[in-house]
C-alpha cells in the first residue's frame, strides 16, 4: 500500500491504490486533514478549509 508523510506530524500516511490526486485522506496519527497533491510520489498537503466553500457563490448576490 502506499504511504506518504503527513505535513503536519511526520507520520507515515496509508494511501489507498484507488485514490486520486485532490482526494481527502485523514492522518491516523493527528487527525490532520490532508488532500492527496502527488502520486508519484505519494505527496500529501494539509487540507484547506476554504476548500469546503463555492467560490462562486457571494452572498451579495442575493440582494
């Protein structure tokens, strides 16, 4: 299985061989949430918040 290092802790991540770049994987060790960024090497980022949000959507807009 492959692994990549977690940026927050240091601790070996397990990958799934099914997963794809932009994948959310969470760190067993610290509970970071991490997105995949690299498969080849496995390369692990921390996961942004803002990432959850549309930026397409404004709340100006509604007015």
């Amino acid at each position: 299985m492959p692994r990549g290092g977690c940026p927050e802790c240091g601790a070996d991540v397990h990958v799934s061989e099914e997963a794809d770049k932009g994948d959310y994987i969470e760190c067993d060790e610290c509970g970071a949430e991490l997105v995949l960024v690299g498969l080849d090497p496995i390369e692990l980022d921390l996961r942004d918040e803002e990432d959850d949000y549309d930026d397409d959507y404004d709340d100006d807009d509604e007015l």
